[in-house]
C-alpha cells in the first residue's frame, strides 16, 4: 500500500467529451507527476507538478491540463477526448520536485473513449 | 533523447529458477534508476531505486545492479515463486521525469 489513491477506478466517456481524474499524494510528498499507459507499452510522462506549479512536460498537447493543490492533491484534465486518449491513468507522488527521489505510484484510473 | 529498452519482453520459466531481467538505457546521464511490477490492469509497485552513486540493490529475493557507463541494470530474481508472476518495468530518472521500459513480462509456473 503505497498512499496514493486515485479516483475513479474506471471511467468510460465519449469522444469529444472532457474528463477528470483525481490523485491523492503520499502524506508529505510535495511533487505529483502523471504518466498514460497505453496496453502492453510502458508508462509515459505527461507532466509534473511541484508545489502547486507546473515543473516539466511530455509531449502531450495543451488540451492535457493539470491542478495541484495546497493538500498536494492533484488533478488531470483532457479536454476534447479522443479515442486514442483510451489508457490507463497513473499518478506518481515523490518528495523534492526534480531530486529524483523515489516514485510511488497509484493503482490507476482506466479511461475507456468510445 | 533517452529510450529504455528490457529484454526479454516475455518469460516463462519454472518455479524455483534464478532468473535476471535486463534493462538498458541510452543516455548514461541518470540519476537513478527504480524497477517496478505491475500486476494485470493494476497499478506500479516500486521494487527498488538504485541511486546514480550506487552499484547495486537488495530487497529479499530481488537484486538489482546498475552499470551507468554501459547503460545497463539487471534484475535478479532468487527461487521464482508463481506469485512473482507480473510485468516487470524498469525506469531512469532524467531532470524530472521517469523514462520507463516496454516492461517483461513473467510467468513462473508450479
């Protein structure tokens, strides 16, 4: 049980659609980053956040936004979802912005586009 | 820009076997390294981080070494057991994000 807990667990929207997924970071831990697992691939970063502010990104377009809060919870929004947008969701929390400290991630949500 | 490769994508061995992961990177300039499980449809279990500094790693059953100026981290494996069954992903840490693996897959049979 890694203290990261992430809401929902599933979710299946429509193209065109907006969605938000929620992520509750390890107490104390002040950086929270998202990755998106396509089936069978490994992880890919889509951005960071550090104390509230945005603190890196991966190629994904604007309509992949993100909210950290004063609590350390975050939030990930897509606008305009498109099918390929179908993925699993992971939340990452770790502790110190960019000193690569360990990552511990949620279990994921799993967004379904039809 | 850093691409992380495991070899073998899939392994299916006996219960009991030592067996070892491979993980290799292309940019040496890393941080650290942490290999992860995964269990189907689930989320990531963080296994170990090895630090930049840090030749190697142990955690029970689980050895994991890194060599930065070849590119390459092995993940030993002691006495394979059905429950280490999973998808096995390695990952580096650059600036401030983690390039991940396409992952091996592993199935330990009884």
């Amino acid at each position: 049980e890694t203290g990261v807990t992430q809401s929902p667990t599933h979710l299946i929207k429509t193209r065109g659609q907006q969605v938000t997924l929620r992520c509750s970071s390890q107490s104390g831990h002040n950086t929270v980053s998202w990755y998106q697992q396509a089936l069978g691939q490994g992880p890919q970063f889509i951005f960071q956040y550090y104390r509230e502010e945005e603190n890196g990104r991966g190629n994904f377009p604007p309509r992949f936004s993100g909210l950290q809060f004063p609590n350390y919870s975050s939030e990930l929004n897509v606008n305009a979802l498109e099918l390929d947008d179908s993925a699993l969701y992971l939340c990452a929390s770790s502790l110190g912005g960019s000193s690569q400290t360990e990552a511990f991630f949620g279990q994921g949500t799993r967004l379904t586009v039809v | 820009k850093q691409e992380v490769t495991q070899i073998p994508a899939a392994l299916s061995v006996p219960e009991g076997e030592n067996l070892v992961l491979n993980c290799s990177f292309t940019d040496s300039a890393i941080y650290n390294l942490q290999w992860f499980r995964q269990d189907p449809g689930k989320g990531l279990t963080s296994l170990l981080l090895i630090q930049s500094s840090q030749r190697e790693q142990t955690s029970g059953r689980l050895n994991a070494s890194l060599d930065k100026s070849s590119g390459r981290s092995t993940l030993y494996i002691a006495a394979s057991q059905p429950g280490d069954s999973a998808t096995y992903l390695c990952a580096v840490w650059q600036g401030n994000m983690l390039t991940f693996g396409g992952g091996t897959r592993l199935m330990v049979k009884p």
